[in-house]
C-alpha cells in the first residue's frame, strides 16, 4: 500500500474527519440521553411525591395513620417498583419507610434525612426528591426516590451500541472512499495510459478530455495545447533535417561527378590523382549521410510503411541474402540461411528489405575475411524472429546501448576507419518500430555480434486454415 499516494491520504482524511464527527455525535447523544433521563425520572418522582403527599393530606386528619400508611403501601408498592418512599412527622420521626427495593440498589434506612433541599438529590444509585403535605396546620415531610440503575443501563447499553457502531461505520467510510476515489481518479489513469502511447511516431494523437469542467479537463486541455506545440516542434525540426539532406544531395552529386570526370584526367601526376580519389570517397560517404538522413526523417514522418503486404520474411531474408552474397564473397565470407518453416508477416517489403540488407552490410564490414554469417528465421512468442549472427570482434560493451542512435559509431571502428555513416542501424530502428517490432544488439559468448529483429506475425489469413490444413 502506497502511504504517500493522494488516494491513500484522502480515504485517511475522510475517515478520520467521519470517525472524529461520529464520535462527538455519539457524546453528545450520550449527554443528552443521560440528562433527558434525569429530567423524565425526577418529573415522575416529583408528580409521585406530590401524589402521596395530597393522600396524607386527605387521610391522616380522619383515617388515622395506620389507615393512610396501608393506602400508600398498597398504591405504590414501592418495594416492587424499585422506588423509595419515607414520611416523616411533623416532630421529625419516621411516620413510614419503605422496604429494600428488588434491585437492591440502596439501603432505605441509610439514607440520611437531610439536606432539607426541595430539588432532586442523587445519592450513590439513589435519585431523591422532597416536597411536603400540610395536615391541620402541621408539616409532614415526604421523601420520594428511585433507582438509577434502569437509567444507567440505558446509557451503557448505549455506549455498548457506539463501540461497537463506530468500527462498522469506519469500515463502512473507508471502503466507501476507496471506491470515490477510484472512481475520481479513473480519468487520470486514462490520461496517463493515453500519455504513455504518445511516442514521436504518434505525436498527432491527443489525451482523452473529461467533460467536467474542472481541473481535470483544464489538465487534460493544457497537456494536448503542450503535446501540440511538441508536434509542431518536432515537425519542424524533421522537415528541417529532411530539407537539408536533400539540398545536400544535388551539389554532392554534382561534386561526385565532376570528381569522376577530373580523376580520368590522363594530365595529373599520381598524388593530385591520390588526393582527388580520397576527396571523392568522402563526398560518396557524405551522399550516404544525406541519403540516410533523408530516410530516417521520411520515416519518422509516417513514411515507412507505404506499401503493405503479407509475405514470407524468410523467403525474403534468402533472397536478400543472394543478392549481397558476390559482396560476401569478395572478403571470402560466407552467408548461411536458416527457416525451418514460412514466417508470415504484413508490411512494407521494401522497407523491411532495407532493414535485411543494413543488418548484412554491417555483419560483412565487421566481420573478418573467411568469417560466417548465420541468418535465423523463425516464429517465437507469437512473434518473427530474425537474428543475424557474425563472428567479427562485436560491439563494445559501452557502445552496446547507443548503437542504435543517428551517426553513433564505436571509437574502435573509427580508429580503424571502417567506411560507414552511423545511420544504419537508426534506419533499422525507425523500420522496426513503425512495424510495431523491436531490434535489439547483443554480443555473442564466443566473440561476434547478434542482432535480434521482433516483428508481430500476420494474422491467419482466415480463421481455422491452419485446422484445414491438418486435415
Ligand atoms: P555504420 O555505418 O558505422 O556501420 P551503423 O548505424 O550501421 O553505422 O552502426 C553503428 C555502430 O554499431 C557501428 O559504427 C559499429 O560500431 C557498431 N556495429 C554495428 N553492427 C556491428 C557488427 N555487426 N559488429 C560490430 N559492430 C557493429
């Protein structure tokens, strides 16, 4: 779990915000509870006292005490009823005391007789109240009381209800907040999905827009406004690096030529003639630059595949490999083609073509004289595979991750001045992906270079040809 997380933090804040809320409405019931229990108890002692002090009034005088004592005791049964009755004569002795109550939560006789206050009294689990009956001129005392223990049952079966209330509604709060959350934060993670596709051969797409008016589409608005000035900018500097190789390509073609022309010159001594051929060699090595350059930026503009067709990448590979073989065999190299079965790919054959060839050049520049090449086509993984393995001195190890970038050359093919533009493998790269392949380069155990290209299979031209075939 992700402590730190805005979602973490906001099911911990509306948690506890509730918990701290639901807990003091739950005290301020309790209070409450327990002051509108005192208020009902007292008004019933209060009317009961006022009751047996009207039959005192009326009985005493002419029934006689005895009389008056047995109409209380038998009205009220205090002792049943949990209830405390006591009168007390004008003279101050006892005129009746009630029994122990059935709850035993007071010993009648120990409760004291005074203070002579009229309001309600609490004395341990005792509430006590007071008022007093006038017979001939003559003041009786009337003490009226009942147990608490009723009340504070109440009150405990209360607090038994919010203990155990309040774990429930935590649950309740933090489950339901994970679930607001996520649901609050699915757009983001729809953005942030979008936001991962977006690579630089897809700069034209936008980020999903939540109509909701709030942070959310303002985020989503102002990313696509900074994704479009990233495209423009992109675009730009693509259109410039294609318009400078082509620019480039007519004065270096025309400086080829004129070359050409003065190196059949029959009046030149032999250095001049050295010094031209030499001339001439870097200005074809810079035409390639700008043929390559021009290639990368055509596709990274969407150009790279054009043509689309399904085809068998390792008929392909063996054709390709014919044609460059008279290349091969001039440094005595021998090229050796695998494919066990067809493997079916859809793509631009010319593009992927030039990917074959790239890969070949390099293992025949790099390898030595006499050397092997081993191209191996196959399906894995629900992919095409095509690994091209050479038994040349490998790339260096800190090379490895940058051979893939534009005019990247290892420092130890540049001190031993191996012809090359540093785009080769770029454009193999740029090939590859817009397939929606890989290419990766990795060095063998045993010394030399293996280049890996991953490219999705066709789908099955329809369904069960491969059950039909079987069959
Ligand atoms: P270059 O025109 O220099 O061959 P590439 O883009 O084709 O440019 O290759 C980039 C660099 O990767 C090369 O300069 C070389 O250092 C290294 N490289 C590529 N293929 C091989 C290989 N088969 N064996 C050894 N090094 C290689």
């Amino acid at each position: 779990m992700n402590t730190r997380s805005v979602g973490f933090r906001l099911v911990a804040w509306h948690a506890g915000v509730s918990l701290l809320v639901c807990a003091g409405f739950g005290l301020y019931t309790y209070f409450g509870l327990s002051y509108f229990l005192r208020l009902a108890r007292t008004d019933t002692l209060q009317r009961r006292a006022r009751e047996v002090a009207a039959i005192l009034a009326a009985h005493v005088e002419r029934e006689g005490e005895a009389y008056t004592v047995d109409l209380i005791k038998t009205s009220y049964a205090p002792e049943n009823n949990d209830r405390f009755i006591r009168i007390r004569r004008p003279d101050g002795s006892v005129l009746y005391l009630s029994g122990e109550p059935t709850d035993r939560a007071f010993d009648p006789a120990a409760v004291p007789m005074g203070p002579d206050t009229p309001g309600p009294v609490t004395l341990g689990n005792l509430l006590l109240v007071r008022t007093s009956a006038m017979v001939d001129g003559r003041r009786y005392i009337v003490d009226c009381g009942g147990s608490k223990l009723p009340d504070a049952q109440v009150l405990r079966g209360f607090l038994v209800m919010l203990g155990f209330g309040l774990p429930v509604i935590l649950l309740v709060v933090v489950a339901g907040g994970a679930v607001l959350v996520r649901q609050a934060l699915a757009p983001v993670r729809r953005i942030i999905d979008a936001a991962k596709a977006i690579t630089s051969s897809n700069l034209g797409q936008r980020l999903p827009v939540a109509d909701t008016d709030d942070e959310l589409e303002h985020l989503s608005v102002v990313l696509n406004q900074m994704i479009g000035r990233l495209e423009e900018a992109f675009r730009h500097a693509q259109r410039f690096s294609a318009d400078a190789s082509h620019e480039l390509r007519t004065p270096l073609t025309i400086m080829r030529v004129e070359l050409e022309s003065l190196t059949h010159e029959t009046a030149l001594d032999t250095p001049t003639r050295e010094k031209i051929a030499s001339i001439l060699e870097e200005t074809e090595r810079m035409g390639k630059m700008a043929e390559g350059l021009l290639a990368i930026s055509r596709l990274e503009s969407g150009e790279a595949v054009i043509n689309v067709s399904r085809f068998d990448l390792s008929k392909l590979v063996a054709a390709t490999a014919e044609q460059i073989a008279l290349l091969a065999e001039e440094k005595g190299i021998a090229i050796r083609c695998q494919a066990a079965e067809p493997v079916e790919v859809s793509g631009d054959r010319f593009r992927l073509q030039q990917v074959i060839v790239n890969l070949l050049d390099n293992a025949i520049k790099y390898s030595p004289a006499g050397g092997n090449i081993m191209l191996d086509t196959r399906a894995a993984g629900g992919e095409a595979l095509l690994q091209v393995t050479d038994q040349g001195p490998g790339i260096p190890p800190d090379a490895l991750p940058h051979v893939f970038e534009r005019f990247f050359r290892a420092d130890s093919v540049r001190t031993h001045s191996v012809n090359g533009t540093g785009l080769g493998l770029s454009i193999v790269r740029s090939i590859c992906l817009a397939h929606g392949g890989t290419v990766e380069a990795a060095n063998q155990p045993g010394g030399g270079c293996r280049i890996t290209v991953r490219l999705p299979l066709a789908a099955p031209a329809f369904p069960g040809a491969g059950l039909a075939k079987r069959r």
